[in-house]
C-alpha cells in the first residue's frame, strides 16, 4: 500500500530532549514529500499556537492534530474543534479544584488557562507547551470554548490520579497520559486517531496509507489505527507492544530516520 500520509508526535518522538529537531535534515525531506504528494501531520497534546512555532515556514502548507484531536487544521485553514458544554466544563474545574495540591491548565480555543496563584515553576513549565497562557482568577469565569484540560504532576502520582479523575469525571472527559508527568483530560473519543481521521476523510486516502509515529499513551489510537505504526526506542513498553515497527529513539533522530526509509522505499516501505 503507497504511503500518503505521515503523521508523528511531537515531545519524545520529533523533538529531542532540548525540544529541538534537525531542520535542515528535515525541510530537505519536506521537500521530496511535497512532490511525491506525501501529506505531512503534527498530531500533539501541545496547543496549536505552541505547534506552529516548530514550523514556522510550513504551518500552511501542512496539517496540525493539536490538543490530543480537540483541534484540527489542514494546510492553515480551522476544520475541526472539539466542544465542552458550560455545564461540563464546571462540573471539571469544580473537580480539578477540590485537590489543592493540582495544577492544571484549561485548554481552550481563544487561549490556554492558568490560575493567577499557580506556583511559579508550574507556570514556567506550562509556558513552554501553551504560547497562549492567560492567567485567571477563577477558572469559572473563564468565557472560552474549552475541550482539554492538562496537569502536570510526579510521576508516582499519576496513576492515582488517573484512576480517581477516570471515576469523577467518567462520560465527560477521559484521563490520558503524554509522557513528562502530563496528564490530559480529552473530550471521550477525541483522541488523535479521531483528528487524523478527519482529514483521512477530506484527502479520500485511508489508514492503510499511514505512517504514525509515537511514544506515549496518547498516541495509542493513532497508532493502533495506522498501517505502518513506528514506537520510538525510548517508548513505554505498551506503546511499543502495540506498534507493528520500532525506529531509534528521539535523541537519534527516530522520526526523521522513518521519513527516510519512506524516501529510500527501504523496510517496511519495500513490499
């Protein structure tokens, strides 16, 4: 089957760990996918804002799943955002508030959302993956469109978390994991592989002509649901459990490693 589109994730899979990627290795690949009509996906739990920073130059040309799939763009143009009712997204901030001990962050369509009392190195961290960071004084107040919310927390905290807000917040929101001690509540069923297959549907291709690349819990879907699904070397193990190939890991240049082997038409892009 002709691969037609590549889709990969960003922290721990594109970028490094300085959250940093080859560009001139990169853009000179982005050009062969250009001709050879290979589409080119973003699919992050990072902001749409924080994204197209990474690709400056491009961010027109090629498509964002931004916010785990609660945001879509193709080629610059907004196709797809997902939506909390008031109702729900009080019935969250209500529960994220009862530990006063969590940080979170609102994701929303105008911007993300901060306590104006988060402590400070929260902030800073939050920064990095949110450009539009608006702090407020009570997060009920917040008149946005919202579909995510984002902690960050020690990692032998999480799984308590998880299984506490997975009960709190059951029907409403899902909590996923995305590696770094993020957790993120997304939109039941607006996860990436939902994203990505919006724009499966507008370019008429399927995933049988995809080549998803990740490393954590949110990339799950997408990868169960692409053709050729690559888990990078430094991977959960159930990431890579789930994944039909495997590629090095984000310090050695995983991703772009893959792109090539599309390129070169070498394993498993021969058959």
């Amino acid at each position: 089957m002709t691969v037609k589109v590549i889709v990969t994730d960003m922290d721990g899979t594109f970028l490094d760990d300085a959250k940093k990627y080859d560009r001139a290795r990169f853009m000179a690949q982005y050009q062969e996918l250009k001709k050879r009509d290979i589409e080119f996906v973003v699919a992050s739990g990072n902001q749409y804002y924080q994204l197209i920073s990474f690709f400056p130059e491009l961010k027109d040309e090629i498509s964002f799943v931004a916010e785990n799939g609660a945001l879509v763009f193709e080629h610059g143009e907004q196709i797809f955002h997902g939506e909390l009712t008031r109702h729900e997204s009080q019935i969250v901030i209500g529960e994220l508030l009862k530990d006063k001990q969590l940080n979170f962050v609102a994701c929303g369509l105008q911007s993300a959302y901060i306590s104006e009392n988060a402590p400070d190195t929260f902030v800073a961290l939050m920064s990095k993956h949110y450009h539009r960071l608006k702090p407020v004084k009570d997060y009920h107040d917040i008149n946005d469109v919202l579909f995510k919310f984002s902690l960050n927390l020690a990692d032998q905290q999480i799984p308590m978390v998880i299984d506490k807000l997975h009960t709190a917040l059951d029907g409403i929101m899902k909590p996923v994991t995305s590696g770094f001690g993020f957790i993120d509540l997304i939109i039941p069923g607006l996860h990436k592989a939902n994203g990505i297959s919006r724009l499966l549907k507008r370019w008429n291709l399927s995933p049988q002509n995809v080549v998803a690349i990740g490393d954590s819990g949110n990339d799950a879907e997408m990868l169960k649901m692409a053709r050729y699904s690559f888990a990078m070397d430094n991977a959960a193990d159930n990431i890579k459990a789930l994944s039909r190939y495997a590629t090095d890991d984000n310090n050695h240049q995983g991703a772009l490693n893959v792109i090539q082997a599309v390129l070169d038409k070498t394993a498993p892009f021969n058959e």
